[in-house]
C-alpha cells in the first residue's frame, strides 16, 4: 500500500476508488505544494495520487470526482493541481469553473495571483487581466482561464484539464457539456466535479456524478473514472465527534472540534449537515417552519383538550420513539409530546397506560413502526399509509400555516422541527427521517396525531 494511502486511512473516505499498483504523478504535485508555501493534508495527498495514476505517462483516470466537507482544503487542492499540469508539459489549456463567473474570476485575480506573484513562480508566468479573458499564462505556453457558463463557449478549442468547483450550484450539465467536446482530442485531458453536497433537486448535475461515482467504487472501476467522499452516512448522529471526525478529515489539523461545535449550535441542521458533514439534504438550510412562526404558536398554559387523539412514531433501528397528542379548543388542535424517549420496548406497555388512562384512539405510520407493529397493533392502533404520511404531513403544515395549532413549546419538538426535512411522495411530500438533522419522531408523532382530526368538523375544520 501506498504510504500516503496508508497515512490517510487514519480518516478514510466513505467512497473511493483505490490505488492500483501503476505510478502517480501525485508526488509531484505534493512538491510543488510546499514549494508555494503549502503542507498537504493527508486526504489531499490521496487525491492527488489517486487522480494522477498513469500508465507510462498516460493518465487513467478521465473524469475525476471529489466531495468533501467545507474547509477542508478542496480548492487548495486543485489550485496546485492546475499549476502542476501548466508547469509539467507545455502548451496545456486549463480552465477553472466555480459556482458563477464572478466567484472564478475573483478567486483567480485575488485570492491565487496576489500569491503567485510573490512566490518562486513569479518568474515563469503573468496574470492577463483582461475582462471576461482573465487567465494565468505560462512562460511554456500553457494557460489557466476559466470556463465559461455556456454550452458553446469552448467549441472550436481544445482542453486539457477542467476543474468545476463548488458543482453543487450548477443546475443542469451545461459545463460539461462546455468542456467535454474540447478534450476529445487530447490524449490525458481529465474533468474534475469537486463539491459539498448539494440537494438532490437543487443540485441534479452533482448528484448525478455522485450516484456514478459511487457505483463505480462498489464495482471496483479504476479505470476512465475515479470517485472519493467523505461524508457522514444517512443514519449519522450529526451531533456526535466520531461523526465530524468520520466526514472532516481536515479535523484536529486546520479545523477544530470547539469551531465544528460552536457551527453544530449556531447553524441549521439541513445546512450543518450538508456544508459541515458533506450530507444530502433535501432543503439548503431553509427551515420548513420558521421558528418566528413556530414560537408564535406557542401557548405553554393552555389547559388540556377534553377529547384527544393519540400519535406514535419510532425513529430509524429504533432508536427513539415519542407518543404524542393533540385536541381541539376553541377552533384550534393543541398538540404536546406526553413521552419521548429511547428504545422501543417501552412503547406498547406505555401507550396501553396512555390509552386506558385518556380513552384516546391511536394513530400511527405503519411503515415507520413496522420494528413494533406486532406489539402495537392489537392495541387498536389506526395505521396511516403512505398516502396517508402525505396528507398528514400537508395539514399539519397547512394548520400551521393558517394559526390553527398551537403548542406547549416542548424543546424536542422545537428540535425536531429545526433539523426536519421532507421527502417527494407522490404529488406532495412527507417527513424525511433519512435527510432530516434531528430527531424528528416527536415531529411525526405529533404529526398523525393531528391527521386523527382531519375528518371531524365538529371543532370548526373543513373535512
């Protein structure tokens, strides 16, 4: 095994196609590195060598896709990675894409100029300044520009290497469909895809590259494409250190644990995930409820509903499950969560207690409680379907839209609806326990709970 693949394996990626035993010029790169003054990262050493395996000069590898966390080096990493190809042979055509113009032209002009002028490459190469032209030219002939955002803005030239940074931005295949047809031509041309995640609908370009990159890993492709990622997987606590250390392999070297948990506190969990632990969410950040508008619904004292109806939901390899309420008073559904906790095995005996004690009927996802189904059930649980998931989730949505719930401001429901996601279904959408943050059953709970009323208009609802 390769030294640096061995070193890096002290934070492996969760994705990757290995080393196979032909050369790298990845070494090479790593020199050049610390030339401008740079320490390589373990995971940027892997990187390197595993995108530059060649076979008697040729490169192996076509398209190369790269996801990792925020701040943890990337665009470091392809920076020295252009350089490198400009320097090594002569005549090469670069370009660097971001996620709009403005974003390459500034990281060029202001970010890698101001340090190239100054360092031990001065002498080989000057910064052409020309609006929508900019680009480093080599004192060998080679150019670093940028692509650009059209689908034919590089017919008619050639291209040898394409970095698109930050791909979770681009909408659709337009830069690819920009550079691919400029490299036909040349015999090592390589594109770059590196990210942060995106969301599935807002970043269809990237997800595609991941979905392949993944698969040729599990099929042990290394050839024609190579693929790596650190991330956390779906069923990740994003609260807990082996997470970060699993999805951050910049952790404990330029980044540390206090900053990754002050960002924890600070941030939504849809964009902490995705930005800090390279997870696919299906919201960038945007919470489905505001908490302005969740606070306004809150009433800590109000009395107990007369009539209530009971909600049961038990999160992922039962980790959790919460057993909530909600009740109708004076034209509105009061819900509160009346058990939250760890395990399942407590369920069944608590909610028999719950159900005697209140003579509420009982609703519950089938699919979501299938580990207790057996248990439950005979208790005369209602089930909610699939479509059912959906039509709960829009009128919970919907009540708290239009005012008409209120809470007791419970901090697990307020949890749980900051890190909450939803999922497509069909023509509407439900809650989404593989993408959300947190732990959202006290959410779901409360959620059928409410869809129990959806059909009784005796508290002033439409049916």
């Amino acid at each position: 095994m390769p030294e640096t693949l061995e070193r890096a394996a002290m934070v492996p990626p969760r994705f990757c196609t290995p080393r196979t035993n032909r050369p790298t010029y990845g070494g090479e790169v790593a020199k050049l590195a610390r030339i401008l003054g740079f320490e390589p990262m373990l995971h940027q050493l892997l990187f390197w060598d595993i995108a530059l395996e060649h076979d008697a000069g040729i490169l192996a590898y076509r398209e190369v896709g790269w996801t990792i966390a925020r701040q943890c080096g990337k665009t470091v990493a392809q920076f020295v990675l252009m350089l490198w190809r400009c320097l090594r042979w002569p005549g090469q055509i670069v370009r660097y894409g971001a996620q709009t113009g403005m974003d390459a032209r500034a990281m060029l002009a202001d970010t890698w100029w101001p340090l190239l002028e100054h360092s031990p490459l001065a002498e080989v190469l000057s910064f052409r300044r020309q609006s929508g032209h900019e680009a480093l030219l080599f004192a060998n002939g080679s150019r670093l520009g940028l692509v650009a955002s059209t689908e034919k803005s590089a017919h008619g030239s050639t291209l040898d290497t394409a970095c698109l940074d930050e791909s979770w931005a681009h909408p659709d295949h337009r830069l690819e469909q920009s550079v691919r047809p400029a490299m036909v031509t040349r015999q090592s041309a390589q594109m770059y895809v590196v990210s942060t995640a995106g969301t599935e609908t807002r970043s269809p370009f990237l997800w595609s590259k991941v979905q392949a990159g993944r698969q040729a890993v599990e099929a042990g492709v290394t050839d024609g494409l190579a693929y790596l990622e650190w991330s956390a997987p779906e069923d990740a606590d994003p609260a807990a250190v082996e997470t970060w250390r699993q999805a951050i392999p910049a952790l404990g070297v330029t980044i540390d644990e206090a900053t990754i948990r002050g960002d924890f506190q600070g941030m939504p969990r849809h964009e902490f995930q995705r930005s800090m632990l390279n997870m696919w969410t299906s919201a960038m950040g945007e919470a489905v409820i505001s908490i302005e508008v969740w606070e306004s619904l809150a009433d800590r004292d109000a009395p107990r509903p007369d009539s209530l109806i009971l909600g049961v939901d038990l999160s992922p390899r039962s980790k959790s499950a919460a057993i909530a309420a909600a009740g109708p008073r004076d034209g509105r559904l009061y819900v509160s969560i009346l058990e939250h906790g760890p395990g399942s095995d407590w369920v069944a005996p608590r909610l028999e207690e719950l159900r005697e004690e209140l003579g509420a009927e009982v609703l519950a996802d089938r699919k979501a409680c299938a580990a207790i189904w057996g248990e439950i059930e005979p208790l005369g649980v209602v089930e909610v379907d699939a479509a059912g998931a959906a039509e709960s989730c829009a009128y919970f949505l919907d009540l708290a839209t239009r005012g008409k719930l209120r809470h007791r401001g419970e901090p697990e429901l307020l949890s749980a609806l900051d890190g909450a996601a939803l999922r497509p279904l069909a023509d509407s959408s439900a809650w989404s326990r593989r993408n959300s943050g947190s732990d959202i059953s006290p959410l779901c709970a409360v959620t059928v709970a409410c869809f129990g009323w959806r059909w009784d208009t005796s508290w002033g609802e439409e049916s």
